[in-house]
C-alpha cells in the first residue's frame, strides 16, 4: 500500500470569564488521507477522509477490509476498486468540491452501511453483494451491465437509481424506494422469494421484473412497465398505487394480485419493410421494388384491419381487407409509380394509421423494372460498340 498520510486536528480554543480561564478541545476529526494504491491486502485501522483530488484505487486480486467501527468519508474523492472491498463498518459517499465517486470493476461486500448522499455516485461495473444497508439519499447508483445482490435492504430516498444495459439486481432483502427507481437498457429485476421491494414514488422499467417474493406498490407509487413483469406462482403483488402497462408491455400473473387493477395503453402501428432512408430520414423505395406494411395493434377487439395504397396521383390503387392474427396483419405491394405514396391502415374503430414512402427512378437489379433495365442498358452498350466498329472499319 502506498499512502501519504496528512494530518489530524483537534480544535483548541480559550477565552477569559471574569478570573477564569476557560479551555475547550474538540474531538479529533478524521484523518485526511492522501491518493492511495492498494497493492497487498490491507486492514483500514482508523476512520479517514477522502477528499476532492484524493484517489484511493484497489488493485486487482486485493482486498480492502473496513472493519466494524471504522468510516470512510469520501467527500469529493474517488474510489476505484478493481479488487474486493470487504466493508463491515460505514462508508460516507458525498459531495465535496465535486461529486464524490466510487467506481467499482471488482466486488465490493457489505456487511456494514454505505451512505450515498447528495452528489453521491457509485458506479457498478462489478459485483455488489449487500447484506448490510445501503441508503442513497439524494445521490444516483448506477448498475450498468453488472449485478446487485441484495439480500439486506437499500433505502432509495429521492435519489436515482439506475439499473442498465444488461444490468441484473437480485433482491431477496428489502428495497424501500421513495426516489426514481429506473430499470432501463435490458435490466433485468429479479424479486427471490423472501425479497420485498416497496415502492411510495416512481418505478420506471423498461426491462422485464420476475417477482417470487412480495411487491408492495403503495397508495402513493407509480410503476411504469415497458416491457415484461411476471408475478409468478409464489408471488404477491399488493397494488394501492398505479401500474401501467405502456403499448404492448404485459403483466402475466400466477400468482396472488390484490387492489386497484393494471391499466393497459393501447396503441395502433404500422411500420414499412424494405426500402432505405435518404438524408432527411424519409423512408425511399426504387421503383419497382416491393414493399411490406405491418399493421399491429393490442386491442383484443379489433379482428381485421383495411390496407389502402395511395398512388402519387392520390388513387387508391390496392385495397385489401386482412384478418389480424396475433394483433399483426400485413400487405405488400409492387411500387410502380415514381413519386410520394401513402399506405394506410385503417383498424375499424377510428384508428388509421398512415406511413409516407418516396420512391425514386434508382432501380435495383433484383426488381422486375430493374431486370428490363439491365437488359435494356447491356443491349444499348452492345449496340453502340457494333456501331462504333462498323464506322471504324468504313474509315480503314
């Protein structure tokens, strides 16, 4: 370990009452340390500072012990820790000159409290395993592609918390969150049995939520779903607040479900396959190339749904009338006109849906109009090149 210790303070003071001299002495505050590299394992033996510009980085295959009764303050400093953080006594993570930091890469074990306040971060690239609390009060905790294995309770008090791009969080502890609770980016939220998450403010998930244990989504909590939460066999879903279901996001439940009932958005789609983009991002098919619309739709009521092809004339050129299977229905169609379409997808109950497409005089060898051209152009080549030779050999 490569340390350069600072200095510790007790504050001193005196002044005079009438005859009398009076001396105070503070406590001594904890010792301000200096950048550390943590190369063999060490023991932390007293409570210290982190400051702004001090970094204290944990190499790998290196364990750093906090010890029951010792804590680290970390206002405005850095951690980076590519080893293990063993921590049995309290970690203060908050705003100083700047954010405080710590950057995990390797594990980090709690058995003890971290406090993440205000301009807090911690970063997880890792592998947290709490069995202590954790409490983020103000400061963002950010799971990117690793994992939280929770099996003491985090206290998400108006902070952030972010669980993304592949990030899981496996809880069979408590999760109390009065903050923003985000599962984004293909996170994945796995509720043990035994785990309980209660929620008073904002769950925002756009990654799927397995739940075996208990969900408590109190009077005054929100939970937005996306994408997928399962309550399976053994769970328990007690709903006072408001989960909403956004355009094809689903609630398969197996298991127990009590109070207000899921509300359910429903959307109409439709989305064009084949073509490219020009520079405006507009949607461009070559003339003769074919084209697919996809109409889609979660209303259970809707059965079928009416194509229209509109010619750049503005003619209806193609209608067809399709049965939706699945809530999917698709047509395709043969551009044959160059200039701007329309496909519309009408779904019967007020709802239609149009796209726009340009096609352009750029033909494609693989299309019927592009084969004659190919054709046309190979005979117009041969042709001059006959020409070109008969003139050569009149002039010879």
């Amino acid at each position: 370990m490569t340390q350069i210790p600072r200095f510790a303070i007790i504050a001193f003071t005196a002044f005079t009452l009438g005859a009398f001299a009076i001396f105070l002495l503070f406590p001594a505050q904890p010792a301000e340390a200096a950048s550390m590299t943590f190369t063999t394992d060490t023991t932390i033996t007293a409570d210290q500072t982190i400051v702004f510009g001090d970094l204290w980085k944990v190499n790998p295959g290196v364990k750093l012990t906090i010890p029951a009764g010792v804590t680290i303050h970390n206002i405005g400093g850095a951690i980076n820790n590519f080893g293990t953080i063993n921590n049995n006594g309290s970690i203060g993570n908050t705003l100083g000159i700047s954010d405080g930091i710590i950057n995990n890469f390797g594990t980090i074990n709690n058995n003890g409290s971290i406090g993440n306040s205000f301009g807090g971060k911690i970063n997880n690239s890792g592998t947290i395993r709490n069995a202590g609390t954790i409490s983020n009060p103000g400061g963002q905790i950010l799971n990117s592609g690793a994992i939280i294995i929770n099996s003491g309770t985090i206290f998400d008090s108006s902070g952030i918390f972010f669980n993304t791009s592949g990030g899981t969080i496996n809880n069979s502890g408590t999760i109390n969150n009065s903050g923003a609770f985000l599962n984004a980016g293909g996170g994945t939220i796995n509720n043990r049995l035994n785990g309980t998450i209660n929620n008073t403010d904002a769950i925002n998930s756009s990654g799927p939520i397995s739940n075996n244990g208990t969900i408590n989504n109190k009077p005054s909590g929100t939970i937005i779903n996306h994408s997928t939460i399962e309550n399976n066999d053994v769970g328990t879903i007690n709903n006072d607040g408001a989960i909403d279901n956004q355009c094809y996001a689903t609630l398969i439940n197996n298991g127990t479900f009590t109070g207000n009932s899921v509300s359910q958005e429903i959307c109409h789609d439709l989305n064009l396959v084949g073509g490219g983009s020009d520079e405006n991002g507009n949607t461009v098919f070559d003339l003769g190339q074919e084209s697919t619309a996809v109409a889609k739709t979660n209303d259970a009521s809707v059965t079928e749904v009416t194509f229209r092809w509109i010619d750049p004339s503005a003619n209806i050129v193609q209608t067809e009338i399709l049965s939706m299977t699945l809530g999917s229905a698709k047509s395709t169609f043969t551009l044959d006109e160059v200039g701007t379409w329309i496909v519309e997808a009408d779904f019967g109950n007020g709802e239609v849906v149009q796209q726009t497409l340009n096609v352009d005089f750029l033909v494609t060898p693989e299309s019927p109009i592009g084969m004659v051209a190919l054709m046309a152009s190979s005979f117009l080549a041969l042709g001059g090149f006959m020409f070109w030779k008969t003139r050569s050999k009149v002039h010879d």
